[in-house]
C-alpha cells in the first residue's frame, strides 16, 4: 500500500480526509494518525485479554446499502468500530477527541481484508473525558457516522 507522508495527511485535519487521501488495497492495513496511540490501550485490538468481553455496543447499528456501522465502548478499555457486510475498498475508522468537543485529534482505521466482509479497529481510549465516534468509509468518502460517545 503506498501512503502520502503523514505529516502532509494530517495537515489536511480529519480522519475522513485522510482516509479519503490514503489509498485502499484489497489488503487489510491497520493505519492510524494524529496522536493515536497516546493513551492505554490504543495500538491494541478489542481481543487483548485484559478487554476481551468488556465492550457493549452503544447507540444504534446505521446502515448504507446493506453494510452496517457499530460503535462498541467499555468503561475499563475504551472503543472501537466495526463494520459488516461490507464491500471491498471500505474501512471502519475511530476518531477521538482529546478535549471532549468533538473535534478529532486522532484516528485509527482498519480496513477490509479479501474474502471476508466485516473490518474493526483497534481501540480508541476515550476514557477520562475524552470522546470518539465510528465512520464507515468506503472508496475514501466517510458514508456514516456515529455521534460522538
């Protein structure tokens, strides 16, 4: 996968922009930018053992032409997107907040892998005052999202 600079990427503010900029392949990439990984447990995925059975979904699945968008928070690790029944070239994507206003200061995406149809991310920490919300993004346009929790 070949990837503009990041420093050129998060100059243009967002994760939507960024996903929009950086191309998808058939393969599956975790990216991330800003100050993603800045906080416990970001850089890991919902699995690792110490989170594992935490998370509850939060909010309503939204769909788009039958893929769907989930937003999943526990108190103890923090969030994560999923998305499901999904076409290739598409991501799920978690922005956070650090402030709590909603304005992204990170984001990490996950994209779908070939022969499957779901992607999820790595965790978000938006505990603590900090806030993050779901994207569903397919050929670099965001198609839905979640508010912000």
């Amino acid at each position: 996968m070949s990837r503009r600079p990041l420093r050129t990427l998060l100059a243009l503010g967002g994760a939507a922009a960024v996903v929009a900029l950086t191309p998808l392949t058939a393969q599956a990439a975790p990216a991330q930018g800003g100050n993603y990984g800045a906080y416990a447990n970001e850089g890991q995925y919902p699995t690792i053992s110490s989170c594992a059975g935490t998370f509850r979904q939060i909010g309503n699945t939204l769909t788009f032409e039958g893929m769907s968008l989930k937003y999943f928070y526990s108190d103890r690790c923090g969030s994560f997107a999923r998305i499901e029944n999904s076409r290739q070239n598409c991501s799920a994507v978690l922005e956070r907040s650090n402030s709590g206003a909603g304005n992204a200061d990170a984001w990490v995406a996950e994209s779908v892998d070939p022969g499957i149809n779901y992607a999820y991310t790595k965790i978000g920490n938006n505990l603590n005052g900090r806030v993050s919300r779901a994207l569903l993004v397919c050929d670099g346009h965001p198609l839905l999202n979640t508010g912000w929790f």
